[in-house]
C-alpha cells in the first residue's frame, strides 16, 4: 500500500495529513473542530481527506481521536470533548470519501507512531503515556496494540490514586490524572501563587499579575529560567507521574515508557523526577530491570502519523 492519510481528531482542531510508507509527512492541513454537533465533525474531517485526496491518490484513511473506540475500530462510543456518543465514523466518513476508513485511539495510535518510527524504535513492550491537558496511553504487547476485550483498554489516567480525592471530569474522584497531568501543574502553581505571592512572583509576573492568568507554558518558562517554585511545580507533578509509572510496570513490565504530550516539552523539568520516583516506587526494583523512560520523538505529529500507519495496516 502506497500513500495513506492519518487524521488527528481533537476538541479544537482536526489535523489531517498524506503519510508515505516511510512515516513522512508529505502534506498537512489544519481545520478547525465544531466540537458540539457529531454530524459536522464527522463533514469536517471528510472535507479535509477529500482535499488531500484531490492532489494525491492514497490507499486508506486512519483517524485518531480521543474517546472510546469500539472492538471494530468503527463507532466511536464516547468522546469527551467532542458530541460523538456511538458514533458509526468509519461508516459515515467512508460514505463521503470512497476510501477504507480504520478508527482508533489517539493515544494508541500516538504510541503505535512511537514504537515505529519514534522513540520505542525496536521495543516489543512499550507503555505511551501522553501527558497533556490530561492522561491518555496507548500499550503495546509482543509488538501488538493492546485494545482489551472491548476496545477500551489505555485509560490508567482514570485509575485512582488517592481515594475520595481531588474530582475528576469524568465522574469519579482521586483520578490519576487530577494529579499528574497538564492540568494539574497549572492547579499547582495557581494555588502556590495564592499561597505565597511574593515567592511566586515570576509566575505571577508571567501570568499578568493574576494567579489565574498562570497557564502551561507559563510555568515551563519559569522553570527553566530557574525560578524555584515552578521547578518545584514540575517536581511535584513528575513525582506523581513517576510513581503511576511504577504501578504500571508491576502490572504490565513493559520494556520502555515513552512520554509524550504537550507537559512533555518541557523534557527533563518532568522527566528527572519522574525517573526517580519510578524507581524508588517500582516493587522489587533491587532484583528486576528497570524500563527505559524515553522522552517521544514525534511531537505532536505522532497521532496523525500512527493513524495512517494504522490505515495502511488495515
């Protein structure tokens, strides 16, 4: 199979690209997405497939997305920021484009990126853990990816680590990913600008003067400036990271972790105490090998170009 297209379904943007047998992007395009209506998702990504596909004659459509995706890799069943509920999209788009349509996981298609072309280069074991605004994964097993029973498999964000905790949007309360997320960094940060303004005057400087003006990229800018409550805002979320790493490894032993997502960007910041606090955590760590804890490789391009990969695969 020759030229594929991956696209990369998000709350706020659809990315669609032409991806040759090699994981080169040959051609990419950006459309906003009107998250609140299904059927209009649905007509945004057939446009932009139908564009690409007016100037190159591809084989097959991937498209990644986050949300539940069925066994079939067919209906999309939940998606949280987006009004997919038991949405038939690879019916739907099919019927617009003329092409196979194969739908999948974001984070999965992300880590599948990963173990081909990124990072896990060679790895038969591998756990992606995206950490963004919150925590998506994707698993491989034996070089497989690893769906479960029901196609729902790769959610440890929503595994609880702290009972009767902090609530999470998706019902439950002590979620993972309330505490080692994107979003979590910035809870830190805000409330430590609260707690000690004069300490966290960079932040706050940054910020515009308001706690609440202290985003992301904000934080990762005061760290590696040095200003010391950021770097601690990192520890504090690489320490949680590390040890949910930890847990994963006692149940799954992969041979590598790869993090990814847009927290990742900032590198060593979140990946130094994430390391320490997997290998202090991991249980038996004196007499086992500890996996490798790789930053990903390809950015936020990886889902787009597991996706068609995927497609290319059938």
């Amino acid at each position: 199979m020759g030229l594929t297209i991956g696209v990369d379904v998000g709350g706020t943007k659809v990315a669609a690209g032409v991806v040759d047998p090699a994981g080169r992007i040959v051609e990419k395009l950006k459309r906003v997405t009107p998250a609140a209506r299904a059927d209009t998702a649905v007509e945004v990504i057939a446009g932009v497939v139908n564009e690409l596909q007016a100037r190159h004659d591809v084989d097959a459509v991937g498209i990644g997305t986050a949300g539940f995706v069925d066994q079939a890799r067919s209906t999309v069943l939940f998606a949280p920021n987006l009004a997919w509920r038991d949405e038939p999209v690879k019916k739907r788009v099919e019927a617009r484009i003329g092409r196979p349509v194969v739908v999948e996981n974001d984070a999965n298609a992300a880590a599948w990126a990963e173990v081909r072309r990124g990072a896990a280069r060679g790895q038969q074991h591998v756990v992606m853990i995206t950490v963004g605004t919150g925590i998506g994964a994707g698993i491989v097993i034996d070089g497989h990816l690893y769906r479960g029973r029901f196609g729902s498999a790769g959610e440890p964000g929503h595994y609880r680590v702290v009972p009767d905790g902090r609530l999470c949007g998706c019902g439950n309360r002590g979620c993972w990913e309330q505490y080692a997320s994107g979003n979590a960094l910035v809870a830190e940060a805000r409330d430590f600008a609260r707690r000690e303004p004069e300490a966290a005057a960079r932040l706050l400087e940054i910020g515009g003067g308001s706690p609440d003006g202290i985003d992301g990229p904000a934080v990762t800018r005061a760290a590696r400036e040095g200003d010391m409550v950021a770097i601690r805002c990192f520890e504090i979320i690489g320490n949680w990271l590390g040890a949910g790493l930890a847990d994963l490894a006692a149940i799954l032993d992969p041979g590598c972790f790869v993090i990814g997502g847009g927290v990742s960007e900032a590198g060593d910041l979140l990946l130094k105490p994430a390391r320490a606090a997997y290998e202090n955590g991991l249980t038996g760590r004196s007499h086992r090998k500890l996996a490798d804890v790789r930053l990903a490789e390809l950015g936020p391009d990886a889902g787009l170009i597991g996706a068609a990969d995927l497609a290319r695969l059938g």
